[in-house]
C-alpha cells in the first residue's frame, strides 16, 4: 500500500473526481478526511470506504469551502480525530456556462468564490495541522485545475478565469513556503465525466469519447501522494500530455518502454512537444510504467 497511514484531506469528495481520490486513497491504505456541503453524499462515500475492508479511519465533516470558519472547524476536526496532515486535495469546483455580456454577476462571483477562494481557504485552514518535520517525506497540497489554463473556453469566463487564478496562486505558494516541507502541485484534466461538466447526466454510460472518466485521474492524485515525488513541487500535470506518453508507451518498440531514461528518447523523437511539456516529470513517468 503506498498511503499505508498517511492522513489525506480531500474537498468536494462527495462525488465526482473528490469521491474517486478518496476511494483510490483508501484502497493504497490512507486516513481520509471526507469534507462537502452535503452530509448524504459524504456518508454514501464513507459507506464505499468501509465496504472496501482496508480498515482505514474515516472522518466525515460538512463544510462550504467559501465559508472559512466552516472549513476552519472541519479541518480542526479532522485534525483532533485522524493526526497531522499528510495530504490535502483542493478539489472543490464550480462552473457555469453563459454569454459573458450576460453573465449573472452573483454567478460570477460565486464561481470565484468557490474555485480560488476556496482553494486559498483550504490552504489556510490546512496549514496548521501538515506534517511538516520530515524533508524526506514532505505533507502535500494538490489542487485541482483544468485544461481550461492555456486553452480558454467561450461562455466560460468565470470558470477560465478561475483555473488561471489558481495557477498563479500556486505558484505563490510554492515560493513562500519552499523551506516548510509542503509540496504543492496540480493535476489539470480535460472534460471529466461529472456533475461540473455533464450536470446530471454524469456517470449515465453515453459520455462522449473525449469526456475522461474520474477513475483515469487517480493515479496522478496517488503518484504525488506518494513518496516517488517527495522532490515533485510546483507541476503542473496535465492529463493530455499523458495521454499521448500512454499511448506511445504502448506502440514503443520492445526495450524503448521499460523506464523513462530508455523511453525518454523515443518520446522526443516521435512526440517532440510532449516532450518537452513531461520531462521534468520523468518519476510521474517511471510510476505509469510500473503500475501499467
């Protein structure tokens, strides 16, 4: 198990990518802290948790992550029931679509709130429980973006904005706090199957094929979790670059895919973009090998 008693944080784990972390966390033995606005979908995960026969210990605290003093007291709570923190996922998220001249200010402000404030609060909230006294196991924080940094969408302003916001938030972060043992990095997927891209119709089996599926995230979620990234700060982790890494890993001939110091060259010569957006997360790679 690669979390085997670490303690794991995770917003918006309700349902969607946050319910997925949260099982896949559990299954590699981790602690989890389960925190949404709705206590129904908490408990249902909580229950998938138990079913699974880890033995891990769950916490289950309501929260409005735009609400500090709400995320601040489930943050203490899980702190009191579960130990310092190892991990925390911002994954919380908000998004609508509207013409931009005729966007509802309120929705607007709400989108923000919840996608850049919630992220900072969460931080916030975290900070004074993570594990911080070991350089060689260092506490995570790792948000989640979205492909939408770099490739801005029509009639998703607030949304785009959001995912730049964070960003460069994340980048602050890392430069302040370099020398406190917390790495922060981010996973910035395409669409996803889920309530924030596909309303209700999330999980109905006729998602488009360009449409991921929550499951396909969990490995980049447990890789910067795990100790193979303890030296992994400050990435950005976007799933189409591996994407194309996975499928030339499977047409690379017999001996060019073993490891990323023998593939690294296959790549560059057949993917010389990708190349160059993966090669510093050559251990993210060696890690996709492994579990392949």
């Amino acid at each position: 198990m690669l979390l085997k008693e670490k303690n794991i944080i995770i917003t918006g784990s309700g349902r969607g990518i946050g319910k997925s972390i949260a099982l896949a966390c559990a299954k590699e033995g981790a602690n989890i802290g389960l925190v949404a606005r709705t206590r129904d979908e908490l408990n249902e995960v909580n229950e998938e948790i138990i079913k699974l026969g880890t033995g891990v210990k769950v916490s289950v605290q309501t929260a409005d992550v735009t609400k500090y003093e709400e995320i601040e007291n489930a943050f203490k709570a899980f702190y009191e029931e579960l130990g310092e923190f190892n991990g925390v996922i911002a994954n919380a998220g908000y998004s609508r679509m509207w013409d931009s001249h005729d966007f509802d200010s309120n929705k607007f402000s709400e989108i923000i709130n919840i996608n850049v404030s919630g992220v900072f609060f969460t931080f916030k909230a975290a900070f004074p429980y993570f594990k911080k006294d070991n350089k060689s196991d260092k506490a995570r924080f790792i948000i989640t973006g979205s492909a939408a940094f770099t490739n801005p969408m029509p009639k998703f302003a607030a949304y785009t904005a959001s995912k730049y916001a964070v960003v460069g938030l994340q980048n602050s972060l890392a430069l302040e706090y370099k020398k406190e043992n917390i790495n922060f990095n981010m996973i910035l997927p395409t669409m996803v199957d889920t309530r924030l891209a596909r309303g209700r119709k999330a999980g109905d089996g006729n998602k488009p094929p360009n449409v991921m599926d929550a499951q396909e995230l969990n490995d980049y979620y447990i890789f910067l979790l795990s100790g193979d990234a303890n030296r992994i700060d400050n990435a950005l982790i976007f799933t189409n670059d591996f994407d194309e890494v996975k499928k030339l890993l499977s047409e690379a001939p017999s001996g060019k895919n073993e490891n990323w110091d023998v593939f690294k060259d296959y790549l560059e010569e057949n993917s010389p973009n990708t190349y160059a957006n993966v090669k510093k997360l050559g251990k993210l790679i060696d890690f996709i090998i492994k579990i392949s």
